[in-house]
C-alpha cells in the first residue's frame, strides 16, 4: 500500500483553480497518497462566509500539518496576513535558486535556502521621535523564534546533506546578534554532523554574489532576511517563480504547522487560458514533500521541474509553447519516470 498523508490544500481565486488540477495530476504520478483537504477560499466564499472560511481552514491545517495555499485576491482583508496571525508562522523558508529560462544579469547558479525569522528585529517596533532632532527604535531578538528556526535549518540540513550559515552583525550589534549566535551555535551541537559557520551579514552579501556555491542554508534575523531574501530573487532574475513555506511551531520547537505557497498573485490577465506555469506550486509541492519527510519524491518533483524548463519545455511566460496541462503531462511523466522501482537484476 501506498504511504498516505492528509494535505490541506486552500483553494483560490484566478489561476487557482488551473493550478489545483496541475497539483492533482502530478500528485496522481507520485508513489505516494497525497490525501487533499480542500477548502474554499475562493474571494467568493470568503464574503459569502466570512470567518467561518478562516476557521474552517484553521481547523484542517492544524489538523493536517501541512498545507498548500493556492494563490488569493486581497480584498477586504489579506488572506495571507490572517494566516499568519491565526496560525502563528513564525519563520520562512525561502528557497532561491537560478531557473532556467528565467531572464537575469547573473551568469552564475544560485541555490540558496534562506530561513528567515519572520518576528522581531527591528520590525515589531516602528520608533518614536525623541524632540524635533532623533528618533529611536527597539530591536528584538528572543530565544525562542531563533531556536525554533535555527532547529528547522538543521534538520533541513541534516535532511538534505547541506550545510548552515547563520550572519548576522554580532561584531556590532553585540547584545541581540550575540544572542542569534549563540542560539545558532548551541542548536549546532545537537547536529554534530551538520557543517556550520557565522559570517557578517554585509560580508555575506558580497560573498553570496561573487561566490553562490559556497552557501547552502542561510540562517538570519527577520531584517537581514528580507533583504537576502530581495537580494538573492533579483539576482535569480524570479521574483514571481519562487515558493515558501510558513512555520509554525511546538513549545518543543518542533514544526507544528507548515503552509506552503507561491510567490506570485492570481494572474487575472490570464486566468482560465490554461497558460498558467505551475512551476511555483510544483516547488511548494517539493517543499511540503521535504517536510513529511519524502525528501527523494521532493527532489524528483523539484529537480524533474527544472531540467524539463532547462530543457526548453516551458510555458509561454518563460518563452515556450506549452499550456498549463502539456507542462504538467510532462512534469508528472518526467516525476514518475525518476521514481519508478528499478528493474529486477538479471
Ligand atoms: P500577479 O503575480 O498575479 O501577476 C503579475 C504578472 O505575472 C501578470 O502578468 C501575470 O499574468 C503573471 N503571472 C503571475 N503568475 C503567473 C503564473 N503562474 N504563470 C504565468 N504568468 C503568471 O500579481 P498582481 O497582478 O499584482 O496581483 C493580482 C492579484 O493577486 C491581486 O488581487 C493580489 O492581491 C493577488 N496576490 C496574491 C498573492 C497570494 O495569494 N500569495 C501574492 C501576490 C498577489
């Protein structure tokens, strides 16, 4: 019998439907069951049914795990801000990395996995004038975000054979970049295996350009994330073709929660074409994949998806002639291909 995991997966508005049926076609190629949990989270239903939509949804995420979220027009409210509040995701994880097709100024490959404390820093506090001539704000770093994400980015690591950098600007900012390190190094030692390291962050900012191959798995505060995160999607030339995934977490910090999504909007220039790319939902597919625990169909799912694009089979976004559905037929059969058992010998 095939292995079964419960997903719940939030429908949305625009493309949301077309890249629903992409989702559900690779799926059926997997050795796996994803068993889907849908909920309507069309704008739609939203108005229809208000908060119920929400606890509906609250309800099977935290009952599932794990969730894929299908992208949604912000209307009265930010559907995604709600998520985040209710569900408390407390940490990215931004995968960045070069895709084929994509147009961009960098001649180089980037592959870097940014884990991103999505709290605290200096964002929580907006600052105060202090006369006509100064103005002050706070910066917060506390322990527990920071072992919650230093622990996601060593299991990752230790998942996936990669290895950790955490930067920050601990030569200055003494106090609160200090704390982040000395987190970072104590969750270390519970991964012996694990290679890491500290860089400064501005260092680091030079080094992710003129040497990308040297990091793996980026570990930073809430600021400097948002800055790599900027940073490394401008020079991958995609900001829209990228996915995350939103952590929740345990007082053990362990993952409590994970919702996985796209980068980009509901696309309503295009919407009910079949031209979507579902590259973005394919790569949230592989993340979700990571965290259940299938890290080789996670691979096949993102590694298949970029070599067909490398290949020249693309979407016409990225230049090609496919459709929504000859590009998924073509994932799916690529993914199933990679998985299928080997032959018996002889
Ligand atoms: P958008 O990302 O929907 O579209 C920008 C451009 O990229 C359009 O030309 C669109 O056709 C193209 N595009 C986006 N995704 C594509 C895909 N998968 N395949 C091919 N082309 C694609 O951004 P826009 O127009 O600013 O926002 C539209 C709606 O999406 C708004 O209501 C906004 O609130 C919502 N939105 C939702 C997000 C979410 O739910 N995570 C994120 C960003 C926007």
């Amino acid at each position: 019998m095939r292995p079964t995991y419960q997903v719940t997966e939030l429908l949305g508005d625009g493309i949301g439907p077309e890249l629903s049926r992409a989702i559900h076609s690779l799926a059926d190629a997997l050795p796996i069951c994803l068993d889907f949990r849908v909920v309507d989270f069309t704008l739609e239903n939203r108005r229809a049914r208000g908060s119920k939509v929400y606890d509906e949804a609250i309800e099977s995420i935290t009952t599932t795990g794990v969730a894929l979220k299908h992208p949604t027009v912000t209307a009265e409210e930010s559907p995604n801000a709600v998520l985040r509040r209710r569900l408390d995701l407390s940490v990215i994880h931004r995968p960045v990395y070069t895709i084929p097709g994509v147009p961009t100024n960098f001649r180089r490959e980037l592959d870097l996995d940014i884990v991103r404390i999505a709290t605290g820093g200096t964002y929580d506090d907006p600052g105060r004038l202090i006369g006509d001539d100064g103005a002050v704000s706070l910066r917060i770093v506390e322990r527990k975000p920071v072992r919650e994400a230093a622990r996601y980015a060593f299991n990752l690591a230790r998942k996936t054979g990669k290895r950790v950098t955490s930067a920050s600007k601990y030569t200055i900012q003494k106090a609160t970049d200090g704390l982040f390190e000395a987190v970072a190094k104590e969750v270390a030692q519970s991964f012996p295996e694990v290679p890491h390291n500290s860089e400064l962050f501005d260092a680091l900012l030079g080094k992710v350009i003129m040497a990308p191959e040297k990091f793996q798995i980026v570990l930073v505060l809430n600021e400097y994330g948002d800055f790599l995160s900027d940073m490394a999607c401008g020079l991958a030339g995609s900001l829209g073709i990228g996915a995350s995934a939103n952590l929740a977490f345990d007082a053990s910090s362990v993952v409590r929660v994970a919702l996985f999504d796209a980068a980009h909007g509901t696309a309503p220039d295009i919407t009910g074409k079949n031209l979507a790319n579902p590259t973005a939902i394919f790569l949230a597919l592989s993340l979700l994949l990571y965290q259940l625990g299938e890290i080789a169909i996670g691979q096949a799912v993102k590694n298949a998806t970029l070599d067909l694009l490398r290949e020249g089979v693309r979407t016409r976004d990225l230049g090609g002639q496919e459709s929504t559905e000859t590009f998924t037929a073509a994932v799916a059969q690529e993914v199933a291909r990679r998985l299928a058992p080997a032959p018996p010998e002889g």
